[in-house]
C-alpha cells in the first residue's frame, strides 16, 4: 500500500498539481491524513519544489480565531501552489462556538486564495469516520482513490474536450435507464465546462484557480425551469419527480431527510448535468466520488451559479445516475453507460 501511496502522490504532483523545480508547495491536511501529505512533501521536493506542510487537528482545538492573521495571509499569497488535503478529523466534537470559529477561520483562507488566485488543489481523502458514516470501509476507498488519481489526465482531457463540443450548442438533453429515469431538459445558451483535475487552465489564465480530485467530468447548467420527468436511484432508494425545474416531490424512506434539506431557498431547482470520465473510478456510495466515474451521469440541485447558471442557493446536491442512456437533441451522447462520439 505504501508504494501506490507514493505513486498516486507522484501523480498528484507531476500530473495533476503541475509542481515545477523552484517553487513553493503548501500543503494543508488534517490528523487523518498526516502520512499521504509528508508523501507529497517528499515527491515535490523529487521535483526540486519547497514544500510546506500545514497540520490542523481539530481534536486539539479549544479556541480559534475567527479569521487569519496577515503573517498567515502572507504566506497563502505568496505560494505558488496549494494542495488542500480535507482538514477536519474530529470537528463535531468541538462546542458550536468554537465549530463556528473554525469555519469562519477556514472560510476566510479559502477566501484569501480566491482573491489572490493561487492554484488550488482539493483532494479528497476524508476521515474514515465519515466513510464508515456512509458504509464505506477507509481502506477500500483508499483503493479507489489511488486509481482515481494514478490515471492519464491528458487522455481524460482529449474525451473531455470532445464531450464538451457535444454539448456546445446543444438545445435539449434526456436522460433515460432502464430503471425508469426519463428526465428531459434544456441547455440551450448555456456553456459546458470540463473538470479534468489538473491546474493547467489555473495556471494559464490565473483564474478559476480550484480544482478538485479525484477529477473527471462534463458539466453543464441546465435551464433552471426547464427539468420535467423523473429520476430513479435504486442504489440510494430515492425517486424524484421534477416540473418545470424543481423537484416536487421524493419517494424514499430517506425522503424527509433529503426534503429538508432542499427545502432551503433555491435548494429544489436543477442546477446541473454531469458526465463522468475518469476510467480509474468504481463507484462507491460516495457521490462526490462516483459522479466522476466513466459511464455514470449526475444531475445536480440548488446552486449553480459557478457552474455559468443563474440559481442562488446554499446548498448543492448530486445525485449520480449508473449506466444510463443520454440523447442530446435527439442524438445518443451515451448508451447505457458507453460514450457514443
């Protein structure tokens, strides 16, 4: 385990992170994740990088303060890359004071590296309390994950241009399976984005400076009154019926659950169509996770406004689709799982 460890960090570094000699890689984690950012350190410092590590471990937190000083604020604007481990081991433990804090703490750095367009790096390894929380065993997702990184990201970028073209232009998209998804939208006038987990546009343009891997997909914002139909997930026992682009009504036994949730101002309205195109990805429960596997779609609610689309809202939530059929204007973009292009 511990060489793919290592193999899947020198992927990140040199394929995804774009890591050059001579510059400054900070690197933030939290407890759980302590050995796999010291194996980043190490594979950047194989590039000729210097790297920082940044520890947090919430479990030691008592008090915190509320925003970041400007020797902190300092160092984020002067780095040239970071790569942001999930940080939160233990949060829920502390008081809700000082939870509110932290939050607000590291709601401003990510603030600050927005303002200052560091190329940003989200990697996803959680701690295994949340996995377990979500029935997933750590060392099974860790599996997953080092596939999902250790992939060749200038092929996912080549499908992902010409899955992108596909939807260019397009007008009307329906999503069918043989589990009775029928769900009909339109995209028209909207831009499709890809998300191929490399910093490389980042770096060219120095904006849009946030990438997330495990990576891998199409998006799209639909027309947010546009959504008619319904969606069925049998793996996460919920059905959803849309009209006129919110959801109105959930059948589950998760259903009030999920209603409260979206219940939030904005919260019910279509927000986005994803297409999953990293090879390395096996579906786990995760969503985060699955919706970037190839051959599954998503479809998202509540905020969308940094997708190109016009729905404000706290909250976003995927739902991934396995193996379904894709007609865009009228045209299969996808059978049962398998790219037609």
């Amino acid at each position: 385990m511990e060489n793919s460890l290592r193999s899947a960090a020198g992927c990140i570094i040199k394929d995804s992170a774009l890591v050059r000699t001579g510059e400054s890689v900070l690197i933030i984690h939290g407890a759980h994740n302590r050995n796999f950012a010291s194996l980043l350190a190490e594979e950047a410092i194989r590039v000729g990088a210097l790297p920082f590590l940044w520890s947090f471990d919430d479990s030691l937190i008592s008090d915190f303060p509320e925003k970041p000083s400007e020797s902190v604020a300092g160092i984020l604007g002067k780095a040239d890359v970071v790569i942001w481990l999930s940080q939160y081991t233990a949060v829920d433990d502390l008081s809700e004071n000082v939870q509110e804090k932290v939050f607000s703490f590291w709601d401003s750095i990510y603030g600050l590296l927005q303002e200052e367009k560091v190329p940003t790096l989200l990697v996803n390894l959680p701690p295994p309390v949340w996995l377990e929380e979500d029935g997933i065993k750590p060392s099974e997702y860790l599996l997953e994950f080092i596939s999902a990184v250790d992939v060749d990201y200038v092929r996912m970028r080549e499908l992902g241009l010409i899955v992108a073209e596909r939807l260019n232009g397009a007008k009307d998209v329906l999503i069918t399976d043989e589990n009775g998804t029928h769900l009909r939208f339109s995209v028209e006038g909207r831009k499709p984005g890809l998300e191929d987990g490399t910093l490389r546009d980042c770096r060219l343009k120095r904006r849009e400076c946030e990438v997330e891997i495990p990576a891998g997909e199409v998006y799209i914002a639909p027309i947010e009154s546009s959504a008619s139909g319904r969606l069925v997930l049998p793996h996460e026992g919920l059905e959803l019926e849309f009209h006129r682009g919110k959801v109105i009504s959930i059948g589950s036994e998760k259903a009030d659950e999920l209603r409260g949730r979206i219940e939030t101002p904005g919260g019910n309205v279509i927000a986005e169509f994803g297409i999953g195109l990293n090879p390395g990805i096996k579906p786990l429960g995760l969503r985060i996770f699955d919706e970037k596997a190839l051959g599954t779609v998503h479809v998202a609610v509540g905020h969308n406004l940094h997708l190109g689309g016009a729905n404000e809202s706290k909250i976003h939530i995927d739902f991934v689709v396995m193996n379904p059929t894709v007609l865009v204007d009228g045209e299969p973009l996808m059978e049962e799982g398998t790219l037609r292009l």
